[in-house]
C-alpha cells in the first residue's frame, strides 16, 4: 500500500527495507503518523518560500527581525518528538502562509516603489497548499523529503536533507535564544538565506556539501547566541552538586532543553511547598546561579528521554514537557503531563506562562513523594567559564603527563541496542583521562564515580545538547594554550546522534575541520554510503567499531 509519508530524519528510522530506508508507512517510529508527517513538509515548504522573499526584501533594505523568529519557531516542531498535534499544524499552516503572502506583498510594493521589475522566485515560494486533508495528503509526493530522488539521486536528496535537518537543529537552538530575548541580525540573515537555499531545490552535489559547511559554521554563532542568552540570562553555570534521591512532598517534573519555562515554572510554585524535579536534558539546569536560587528546585528525578514512559508513570506529579523529546504519552500519565512552547500531543494539555497556576493546581492534587530517601548526587555545571578558570593547570597537567586525553563522550542517547558502547568507552578510560560529557548520553555514564586526576573530577558535566558551543570553546581555548590547531590537541570525540540538532552540532564539528570524530550508534540513513566516504576521505569521520578497539586508536591519536 502507498502511504504519502517519507521520513528518515532521525536515527530511529525504519531500516527493514535496504531499498528505501525511512519511516514509510502509517505511522513513523517516532510515533508521527503520515498526516502529521505531511503537514510538516508543508509547514517546512512554506517557511522556505518565506526565506526567499526575505533574501529578496533583504536584498531591497527591507528587515524584520520577527522573521526569522517564526519561521525558527515553525521549522523547530518538526523536529523529531516534538509535537504530534496536525490541528496545530494546520494553524501553523495557515500563519505561515499569512506572513509568506504578506513578504511577497512588501517585496512586490518596493519593486513598484523602485521602479522595477519583481523577480518571481521558483520552487517553494510558488507552492500553493490544498486546504483540505484530502487534498493536501494527495499533495504529499509533491513535498516529500524525497521528492524527485528518482531523478536527482539518492546522493543529492540526502544531502540536500543533510542541509535540511542541519537547519532544523540550529532553528531549534535559535529558537531557545530568542525565548530568552536574545537574536542577532547575522543569524536572522543566515537561516533566512539557508531557508531560501532550500526553497529554490538546489541539486549541485558540491554546492550541497559546501552549503552545509557554511550552515555548520552558521550554527556555531547560533550556538554562541544561545550560550549568552543562557549565561546572560540566568549566570555562568558553577560546579553544583544535584540530589537524585527524592524528597518527601508535592512536585512536578519539569523535562526539555527550555530554561525560560523552568524559570517560569520555579517562580509559579515559589512559596507553594511544591518541590521542582528536573529530567533529562534539563539536568544541567541546576548549574545556573539565576535558578539554584530557588530552594524548591530539590533535584533530578530519572534519567535520559527514552526511559520516560516508566519514570514519568512513576512520578507521583505532573510532568511538563518544555521542548523535544516527548513520546506518546501512556494512559498511567496522561492526564498529569502538560506540554509548552513548540511541543504538542493531541488531547495532552498545554500550558502558557501565564496558565501556571493549573500546574500549581494539578501539583497540590497529586500525593506528591511519599518519603525521603537517603541523599544521593551527582555534579553538574562545568561550563567553558569554569573548566577555562583551571586552563593553566590543565595544561601544566598535560605537559607533565598526569593527562593524557580528554574524551568527549556526548550527544543524544535513544534505544536503540548498541549505546552501552558510550558507557564502555568510560568504563575502559584511564584513569588518566578527563570525560567530557553534554547532551542526554551524559546518563550512559554519570552514574560512575571516576575520581580526580590534577585536582579536577574526571567527568566534567559541560550541559545540555544546547550547550555544544561550550566543548567548541573549551577546545578553541585549550589549542589557543598549546598553541596548536584543536587536531594537534590530546583530544578525542565519541560522539551519538538521535535527532537533529546532533546533525547540526555534527556540521559544525566539520566546519571546524574537525577530524576523528566517532560517528554512532548507527549513521544517519539520510547520508549515502558514497557521502560517507566523502566524509570519512575528507574529515576521517569514523562509524563505531569494537569500543575497546576504538578507545586504543583514539589514545593514540587516530
């Protein structure tokens, strides 16, 4: 049976059929069925064409800082396990085509203005959506990711959406920025360009690679944007020591990447009695002096995304979900779980900063941690500011040869069998070493004590999958200190992707020329065994091999 849905942006992807690797069916792995898969293409068509005609208003002096702020905002809740709502897209659907009609208007004008001609852009600026289901379904091969793969290759369509989900990460990234009130025109420019690229179907094979380059170097000044708003928001993280034991009382779990909405949250229950638990991503959270402050804020309950139907069916609270990482909620939950900003479930309810007081409501309702149990922690907060303040010691360290390496061990974890190789490459580091760890793999391995070497922990906790710029920086700075290139440094990158914003973090490792990163679970299905090997030729990118193997090449610099 043909099925309009195609997708294989994340590492979940369905791989029974070696012909056609994707999620083309009913329903996707991720639980995304194919009329919200559609809706989706649609929205992602639409906000390319709105980034053609700001590249055009651009080109006429004409900017808008609030563009690329919605479109960032659109492009984010399609990311994997974000929002499963097609009432919502429809929405989006609709606003979307609003604003791309109201650019063309205003670039048409400034032409006539001018007294010249209006160039009339091709591809997605031109797309015109069915407003039906029915039609819009039929209309689904027309905007598929794979579109015209028969013609063009599957080489070009998978880098063409290598670009795709680049942006998508860093639109997410953007998006936490300006939650936090924080944008930059360089930025707004660059994903209105990207958006633009895509809109027009670009199919130069060397074009594609370069422009993803280009988008990973966009995505480190994304990054950086995103490091001042969290840092100048809510202060530089400290090394803070996290209680994982639960404290007897009324809480809620507060789950995602948004620190705004955790900040919203904690000042909604402040003086309730309600405790505030964090939970996956959020975990590095506590490291942020501007929400330490809150007493309340007791601790982290569980563990990574993946593990979220039995933790959060056992969490005696409700559960906000603040960005990525939702999946279908279970009946034993479901009617204590909310969802904010760009995430979305159908019949989940979803809360405002200002609708708190529902949470507060829902908090108090439910019995809440019936007893304390004996305090247990674990350290977070080594942010490029706390680990860069013992830089010279560092290197002091290294050139007398109490290190030896440093081991990043970070990205997304999932469920995918094969991901106790990160645990692995931790268990079987010495004792030499400094790990790295950032994103939600952090829990593959912080439940170890690794003791100190040179007076530092051995695991350093640098934060979320959005606080990649901080193992950028603290790379730049330590080749900086030994004044040589981020190659040259005793440094090696084990690296797990799931979804997309590892597939932007990833572009930015290679705009960096980057070389030696292992690459893994399993490799995107999007890349092709042949853009594989221009990758592994050109930055020695390396899938996972046997971990003690992979450990022992890495020691010795390979």
């Amino acid at each position: 049976m043909e099925h309009p849905m195609f997708c294989y942006q994340c590492e979940q992807t369905d791989r029974s059929d070696n012909l056609l690797l994707g999620c083309h069916s009913v329903k996707g792995n991720c639980g995304k069925d194919d009329r919200t898969a559609t809706l989706q293409d649609v929205l992602i068509v639409i906000c390319e064409g709105i980034g053609q005609y700001a590249v055009l208003l651009r080109e006429k002096g004409v900017v808008d800082p609030t563009w690329a702020h919605r479109a960032s905002y659109w492009v984010f809740t399609t990311l994997t396990n974000v929002n499963f709502n097609a009432t919502v897209f429809q929405r989006m659907i609709a606003d979307a085509i609003v604003l791309r009609d109201e650019l063309k208007a205003r670039y048409e004008a400034a032409c006539t203005e001018a007294g010249e001609t209006p160039v009339v852009p091709e591809g997605a600026a031109q797309f015109v959506p069915d407003p039906g289901m029915a039609g819009l379904l039929k209309q689904a091969p027309l905007v598929r990711v794979d579109v015209n793969i028969d013609v063009l290759g599957a080489d070009v369509v998978g880098v063409r959406n290598l670009n795709l989900y680049g942006l998508k990460g860093l639109c997410a990234y953007a998006h936490h920025a300006h939650a936090l009130g924080h944008r930059t025109d360089e930025t707004d420019a660059g994903i209105e360009k990207a958006l633009a690229f895509l809109g027009d179907p670009p199919t130069d094979l060397d074009s594609l690679l370069g422009h993803a380059l280009g988008l990973g170097s966009l995505n480190l000044k994304v990054m950086e944007m995103l490091d001042a708003a969290n840092t100048g928001v809510y202060g530089t993280p400290v090394p803070t020591q996290v209680r994982v034991t639960p404290v007897e009382g009324k809480a809620i779990l507060v789950s995602g990447h948004d620190l705004g909405d955790l900040a919203a949250i904690l000042e909604a229950t402040k003086d309730t009695g309600i405790t505030v638990w964090t939970h996956g991503e959020m975990l590095p959270a506590h490291g942020y002096p501007g929400l330490n402050k809150y007493e309340h804020l007791a601790g982290n309950y569980g563990s990574a995304w993946q593990n979220q139907h039995a933790e959060f069916a056992a969490f005696p609270g409700p559960i906000v979900m603040t960005s990525n990482c939702l999946i279908e909620p279970q009946p034993s939950y479901r009617s204590r779980i909310f969802t904010m900003g760009p995430v979305g479930w159908p019949g989940v309810r979803h809360l405002e900063h200002k609708d708190l007081g529902l949470l507060v409501k829902a908090a108090q309702a439910l019995p809440g941690f019936a007893t304390t149990d004996p305090a247990r922690s674990i350290t977070v907060g080594f942010g490029h500011d706390s680990v860069l303040a013992n830089a010279d010691a560092i290197v002091e360290a290294v050139k007398a040869g109490d290190i030896s390496r440093f081991l990043v061990i970070g990205g997304c974890d999932g469920a995918k069998p094969g991901r106790n190789y990160y645990t692995e490459i931790a268990e079987k580091s010495g004792d030499d070493t400094i790990l790295l760890t950032m994103g939600c793999n952090k829990f593959r391995i912080n439940g170890h004590d690794y003791g100190t070497v040179a007076g530092l922990p051995r695991l350093l906790d640098i934060g979320q999958c959005n606080d990649s710029f901080t193992a950028v920086k603290i790379a730049l700075a330590l080749a900086d200190a030994f004044d040589c290139g981020v190659n040259d440094l005793p440094l090696s990158m084990f690296v797990s992707w799931f979804e997309q914003k590892a597939a932007a973090v990833l572009l930015t490792l290679l705009a960096l020329d980057i070389k030696n990163i292992r690459l893994g679970p399993t490799l995107p299905a999007f890349l092709t065994p042949a853009v594989v090997d221009v990758l592994v030729d050109k930055f020695a990118l390396k899938p996972l091999g046997d971990p003690t193997e992979d450990l022992a090449n890495a020691m010795a610099g390979a």
